[in-house]
C-alpha cells in the first residue's frame, strides 16, 4: 500500500457524517472497503438508463405520452430543462453534447429553433402546465446574449406557469460572466447558479484547456451572493491529468473558504473511445488509482470536517441547504438534473439532445443541430429515441430511485403502489444483497431496507442489484462508482 493511501485511510478512519434524522456516527470509509464495493455501473439519473432507449421510439410515441398526461386528472407537476450546446472553447474532459465555436451568431439561429420546439410541444400538455423547476444546462448558456437569454425566459414564461417557489438554475462557465451578467440573470428570475471550477491548480487547468484563475471564479460567486441567488453549486472533478492529492488539497482549500451552499465531486471517466475531445488528454498524466482513490478518500474527509452533509453518489451540500433538509426528511428526488427537493415530476426537455420524462416514457432528441432544425422545418418534433416503460420497469424504478435518495424502502409501501409480493418478486435480488448487508452498507428485515450511513457512498452498487438490463451482452460501458 502507498504511503498516500495509507494516510488518508488514516484521515478518513472516523469520519463524521449526518444521518437522515440529524444525528451523526462515525464511519469508517476503509481502503478495503472502497476496492471490495467500487465497481462500474449507471449514475441512474434514470431507470432504465438512457443507453436503454430505443430508436424505435418516435414523434409519434412521443405525442401519444404527452396526450396521456394532458388528459390526466392530476397531471404531474412539470420541470423544464434546455439544452443550449455551444461553448467558445474545448474542454478536454467534458462528456456533453457540445458545439465548439466562436460565432455567436448561431445562438440566434439556435433559439429562433428552440422557441419553435417550445411552442409546438407546450399545447400538447394541456392546460396544467404549472411548473416547480428550470434548468438552462450546456453548452454554456451564458454563450448567449442576455437579450436571447430574456426573450427565451419570456417565452417559456408565456407557455408554463411556473410557482412562486420554483427553482429556476443556470450552469455558469465563470469565464463567460461579469457581475452585471449575474444581476441580469437574477433579474430574470434565476435564483440558482452552478459554477464549473473543476480545479483551481494552473497545471491541472492547461492540461484540460481550461484556465480559470482562481480570483475569477471567486469573484464570480460573490457576485451571485450580491444578486441575491438562494444556491451556489461548484463542481468538482477528481482524477483529472496532473492532479495529485497535494494539489487537490489546495484546492479544497479555496473551496471551503469560499463556501458555497452545494459542492459536487465528480469521478472524471476517462473515455477517449467514445468521447473524442478526451484524445486530446495524454493519458499519462492521469493519476494513478492509487493516488486517484487517496484524493477522493481526503476529498471526502475534509468537506465532511468542514461541516458538509454527503446527501449521495458526490454530492454535498450545507445542513440548512434544501437538499440536506429533503434528506433528513426523507423527500429527496432524483431526476436527470441530479438531486432535487421537487416532488415527482414530468420533465420536458428543448434543444438538441435533450432528455425528457412523461409518465411512462423516456424521449430523447436529436443529438445533431442539423438534423434537429431539419425536422423542426418540416413540422416535425425532434425525436430521436426514446422508451415507454413496462410495468416490471416502473415498479424497478421506484425501487432504484428510493434506494439512489438513501429513503427506507418500505416493502408494503411498494406493493401497494404495483400489486406485488415484494419478497417473492425481488427473491433472488434480496439474496443477493447479502455482501451489503454484511459490509453494514445496509440493514434488511422482513418489511424494508434501509441504506446505512456509510453504505450512502455506494448507494449506486445497491441499486445495481435491482437493474435488470446490467450484465445482457448489449450492455453500456460505465464509469467506475469511485
């Protein structure tokens, strides 16, 4: 064992952590333990995951599942998502669906699209068209104009009734933004931002191609407390090219010190065969997973030292933050935005890739510009692929998904909700839960399971036990859980 892994098995021998109810125990977060349960699997933002989906799901399917929710009497609550894919600059890491380019006159061509899918799909909703949530994702949105961004806002305003208390979030690129940037979007009505910082160490930002210096984001996020935004995220990413657990330590310095309400602490899945912008990382300088695993271990200690709840997978968030709340309360969700305090919700998404979910069916669009502005020219909304889920589907969803917000799952609770014998249906997936239960990851009795303090980080191997589509030879390639 490296000296490095010795000593943040050290570090992280007791950790502190929130429970659920408020109260705290210690963990033990071993290097044993993380090797034993750290496996690849899904992220399950969804169940099934989008690799599931399939082309034969068209317009035609989508239209059907957005009349059925029309004409339902107590249609769910809507989230809105866009997808806005341009970026002026490459970052080498990114796995998103994005357009490299310095014209910004294509967002102008972009949005006069987007307002056309917009209006096309809204009536298809019927009239409840009362949304909790807005997320601008990329891309980078603020590769917009504030003037495009105000006309795309007044639109969707014209076409959903958002709530008074809705959540409306804007990724921020911090090299993209000044302080009257941010006035802007809070006078638009965002009261949520989330940066990308990524690494704050010089060498670890050329290797990926993006240079942000430290005072810029800093700047940055104090000008969003200034505006008046009710939640700060940054994100992190752990296992980048030239990182090492001394840099990474600095790095949470400046972090802890700058407070944010929410911190997420990503795994960076090097995948240069799928994704091509990787190629350009010299794999040679990635960290060994040595090294890789003594920085998520400290990375972990630390946040939690500095008084951070862990509220699942790599997220982290201040106690009086919402999402800490939902936790302790058991209202946690999970959507394809990550976690949210919103109750279950239909998500319709716009713009090119976009990824959406009413009742029963998953829809996908096009992941080409092109292609997504040809169909919109001829009438047609851009679908590419999607799935509408079986009963065995919906009921593994609502396992997976309770399990992914660490809330008892109760089995009556279940079986009421789908008509089933949950021990006889789920036998051999209850068996197979017997490592977790052992490793005290979980706690199984006759009527629930319920996910242990330190069984929240591998929340994602739990759920994996319940996935039917893992293991068929058609099966997608993920990321490792740490």
């Amino acid at each position: 064992m490296s000296g490095q892994i010795a000593q943040a098995r050290d570090a992280s021998a007791s950790t502190t952590q929130r429970e659920p109810g408020g109260r705290f125990a210690d963990v033990e977060l071993s290097e044993a333990l993380i090797r034993r349960f750290d496996k690849a699997g899904p992220r399950y933002t969804s169940y099934p995951t989008a690799d599931r989906f399939v082309p034969g799901f068209d317009e035609a399917a989508y239209r059907r599942h957005l009349a059925e929710r029309a004409s339902a009497v107590t249609p769910s609550p809507l989230s809105v998502y866009l997808h806005l894919p341009f970026c002026e600059s490459l970052c080498y890491f990114c796995a998103c669906n994005k357009v490299i380019t310095r014209d910004h006159g294509r967002a102008s061509e972009y949005l006069g699209y987007l307002l056309r899918e917009i209006a096309m799909v809204a009536p298809e909703l019927g009239s409840a068209r009362h949304a909790s949530q807005l997320h601008l994702g990329g891309g980078t949105p603020t590769f917009f104009s504030m003037g495009e961004l105000g006309t795309l806002v007044d639109a969707l305003r014209n076409h959903f009734d958002f709530v008074p208390n809705a959540e409306l979030g804007v990724e921020i690129d911090p090299r993209t933004v000044t302080p009257m940037t941010l006035s802007e979007l809070a006078a638009l009505g965002f009261n949520r931002t989330s940066f990308g910082v990524q690494d704050f160490d010089p060498a670890v930002q050329q290797a990926v191609n993006r240079i942000q210096p430290l005072d810029m984001v800093e700047r940055a996020l104090g000008a969003s407390r200034d505006a008046g935004f009710e939640s700060i995220n940054i994100d992190l990413i752990y296992g980048l090219p030239r990182q090492s657990v001394a840099s990474f330590d600095r790095t949470l310095d400046e972090v802890v010190r700058l407070a944010p309400d929410r911190i997420a602490l990503y795994n960076y899945a090097h995948l240069p065969a799928r994704f091509k912008a990787q190629r350009l990382i010299d794999a040679r300088e990635l960290p060994l997973a040595e090294d890789r695993l003594c920085i998520f271990m400290r990375a972990t200690q630390r946040l939690l030292d500095a008084g951070y709840v862990y509220i699942g997978l790599d997220h982290f968030a201040k106690p009086d933050d919402e999402l800490s709340r939902a936790l302790r309360g058991g209202s946690l969700h999970r959507n394809f935005q990550g976690y949210t305090t919103q109750a279950e919700c239909d998500l319709v998404g716009f713009g090119v890739s976009a990824i959406g979910k009413i009742g029963r069916a998953y829809c996908q669009s096009t992941r080409s510009v092109k292609t997504y502005y040809e169909h919109l020219n001829e009438g047609r909304l851009p679908v590419e692929r999607g799935l509408t889920l079986d009963a065995d589907d919906l009921l593994r969803r609502d396992v997976v998904m309770t399990l992914m917000c660490s809330t008892p799952l109760v089995y009556r609770s279940v079986e009421a909700r789908h008509g089933i014998g949950f021990a006889r249906y789920f036998e051999a997936e209850l068996a197979a839960l017997t490592p977790f239960v052992q490793a005290e990851l979980i706690a199984t009795d006759d009527d629930s399971i319920r996910i242990l303090p330190k069984g929240r980080m591998f929340v994602r191997a739990v759920a994996m036990t319940f996935d039917k589509y893992l293991g068929r030879p058609d099966a997608a390639t993920y990321s490792k859980l740490i």
